[in-house]
C-alpha cells in the first residue's frame, strides 16, 4: 500500500494585505480555504480547522490548488477587512492562473466566501458550521451551489461554544427561497471545529473531524473532478 503524497507548502504575503498559504500548481484551478476568528482584537492566525483540511486535500497532482488565509485581524468585529482580505486573495490567484472554484469555509470564514462567490469563476460555496445570519446577502450564491455542514454539538451552552446549528437552518431555508442549489448535513456528534493547535504547534483533530473532511473532498470532487482521497492520492504515487 502506497503512502499518501505530500504537496510542497509555500507561503507568500500580498502587499498590505494577508498572507497566503499554497499546497498544488500554481495554474491550477484553485479551492480556497477561509477560517474562522475570534472575540480578540489580535493579530490573524492561521486556522488550525482550514489547515486541518487543506494538508488532506493538496496532493501533487498537477490539476489542484490548495489555498489557505491568514487574514491581517483575528478578530470577527473586523469582518468586513476580513472580507477585503479574502478578495485581494481572490485576486491574487486569478493573477496566478489559478481562479477559485469553491470557496471553503468556517465559521465567520463561511460568510466571507459566501461574499466571495459573486466571481463568476465560483462554482460552490462550502460552508461549515456557517456564520450566516440574515445580514449576510446570499444573493451572491446565484447559479452556484451552497453545501452546509454543522455539527449537532455546536453552541449548546457555555462549554462548548460557538454557533447554534439553527443559523445554518435557516440561511438553508433563505438560500432555497432564492432558488440556489443547496445541501445541509448534519453532522451527529460534532463541535464548533475540525482540529485545535496543540502547545507544541501540532494539529489536534476534534471529533468527527472525518466526517468534515469527507464532506470538503466530495464537494471538491463535484466542482473540480479531481479525487482527493487518500485511495486515489495512493494510486496515483504508485500507478
């Protein structure tokens, strides 16, 4: 049995703007990785959720570009910058030769690529325990597809926080009224996350945080035809 293969990370900075992390080709067509933020009025961080899923994703195949963001403020009082960031990303790579094909992300990062998503370029949004309230215009979503995902553990009380799968529910619901493609799973036993940063700087995962990923390569697959399961990863190493 072959072992996974490993994509080259490599990171650059836009001028005045955040940081992006790559996984693939640089003219690839691209899936784009937006995380999530915090109460704190800090500096950004890269995901550990995003991150999670982006080292599963990337593979050496020369038809896929894995992107990740650190946006300049880790803070979700600083979204519309957050949503500045993830467009001067958005730009970045269309100037590579790499147009996103499916913004992915969590949490606040699933309203920044639902704002993304008026790119013609822009097939799916998959949106995974979304920040989506009413104030978030999905008209955006227009002839593209709208995957959510959100675990039935998120948000119930005051040890495991984060956003009450009722959210989610109902951008579903508006999503559908405005004629947009939409899926909803959920996910039984899930919290508000995919994996956490360790003290030594590791990846922890947090339950079912297979069931996410598994979701995030389907979508993949559907908008761009590339596989990137670990099976066909293997097959390709070896032939």
């Amino acid at each position: 049995m072959h072992a996974p293969m490993r994509s080259e990370t490599r990171t650059i900075t836009i001028p005045g703007g955040p940081e992006l992390r790559l996984r693939g080709p640089g003219d690839a067509p691209c899936v784009l990785l937006l995380g999530g933020s915090s109460r704190d009025d800090r500096p950004g961080v890269w995901s550990p959720s995003t991150e999670w899923l982006a080292a599963r994703l990337a593979t050496r195949r020369a038809d896929l570009l894995v992107a990740e963001v650190r946006y300049r403020h880790g803070s979700w009082r600083r979204m519309d910058a957050s949503v500045e960031d993830g467009r001067l990303v958005r730009g970045a790579l269309r100037s590579m030769g790499s147009p996103v094909r499916a913004a992915v992300g969590f949490s606040l990062g699933g309203a920044i690529a639902v704002a993304l998503a008026d790119d013609p370029a822009v097939q799916a949004v998959v949106a995974l325990a979304p920040w989506l309230p009413p104030t978030v215009d999905l008209g955006r979503l227009a002839g593209r597809r709208l995957r959510i995902a959100h675990g039935t553990l998120d948000g119930r009380g005051p040890l495991l926080p984060g956003i009450d799968p009722g959210v989610s529910e109902s951008a579903a619901r508006r999503a559908r009224g405005l004629g947009v493609d939409v899926e909803r799973t959920v996910i039984r036993g899930a919290v508000h996350g995919i994996a956490v940063r360790a003290p030594w700087g590791g990846l922890v995962p947090l339950p079912r945080a297979g069931a996410w990923t598994r979701i995030v390569r389907d979508e993949v697959r559907r908008v761009t035809g590339v596989d990137a399961s670990p099976q066909a990863t293997a097959a390709l190493a070896g032939g």
